[in-house]
C-alpha cells in the first residue's frame, strides 16, 4: 500500500472516488494497520487532488488512522471531498474530539456526508461534531449534507446544537 498511496507514490490526478473495505485481498487486519496510515499520508501529500468521496468500511480504520487523518487535516483541508464515510470501523469518542478540534473554517468546504454508523462513537463523539459546526466548521455538512450517526452519538449531537438538519440517526448500533 505505501508504494501507492504513500508521500512517495505519484500523484493520482483523477482520481475522485476511492472506496476500499475489508475483503479477501486484504485479509487480516494488515491494511488497517499499515495502509490507511499511508493513505492518509497520501493525502496529506496532496498526492488525490481532486478526491470527492473516500469511503473506507469493515474496520480498516482504527485509532491509528484516525490520528492519521487528524494529522492530515491540519495541513490539507481536502477542498474537494463531498463524502467522507467512516462506518463499522473501530473509531470512538476520543477519536472524533480530537477531528472535530483539529477541523478550522477551511477544513473539509464541501463536506456534504459523514458517515460515522456502526462505530463506538458514542454521546461525547457526537457533542464535539454538534460543537465544531457551532463554531462555524462543517456549515455545507450542516446545511445541506447528512450526518450520519449511532442512537448515542445522536444524543450528544443534538444535546450541543438545536440545528440538527443534517443528522440521520442509524438505528443498528
């Protein structure tokens, strides 16, 4: 995975949808320790420019790649991601605080989906979303996108805004 996705690989000018979860080829949880961390360094090279929908499912992404991606979001603002869907992975509270914290104004413009079902994202998770669009992060997401969450994290989401729009609830937690 690091020689295709990784800060050395080439840059991979078209490509705009990149879904990748767990099967047969990817067996075991290699990938979810050792790719997703290159991917996001990938990205964070700006080596996807144009990438409007990252889709990685089926526990690819764990605490590691969460801190990849924060890291990444602190110098790539993905201008052109629409979708962003992160479910059934092993992700949870802690994990969604520190995105939310690292997001500024210009970070993810675009955003139209989040998708954090079937993850152990619970009410702290869903506060610290609610409180970075109170600060005036995520606003296309709030205002015409769908955020997609657990019973619990829905709770927390709608406990920190009384703008709550976006948010579909996931009933199958």
């Amino acid at each position: 995975m690091k020689s295709l996705f990784g800060p050395e690989a080439a840059v991979l000018p078209k490509l705009s949808y990149l879904g990748i979860s767990r099967c047969a080829v990817l067996t075991g949880f290699r990938f979810a320790w050792e790719g997703t961390a290159s991917l996001m360094a990938g990205l964070g090279a700006g080596r996807m420019p144009v990438l409007k929908t990252l889709k990685l499912r089926g526990g690819l992404v764990r605490r590691e790649g969460m801190v990849a991606l924060t890291e990444v979001l602190r110098v790539n603002p993905f201008p052109m991601l629409n979708e962003l869907e992160l479910t059934e992975n092993w992700i949870n509270s802690t994990h969604v605080t520190a995105f939310a914290v690292t997001l500024v104004t210009d970070s993810l413009p675009n955003l139209r989906l989040l998708n954090l079902a079937n993850t152990q994202v619970g009410e702290k998770g869903g506060k610290a979303l609610a409180e970075a669009m109170n600060e005036g992060k995520l606003q296309v997401l709030r205002q015409e996108g769908r955020l997609m969450l657990s019973m619990a994290a829905a709770e927390g989401f709608k406990e920190g805004t009384h703008d709550c729009r976006c948010l579909k609830i996931v009933l199958h937690d």
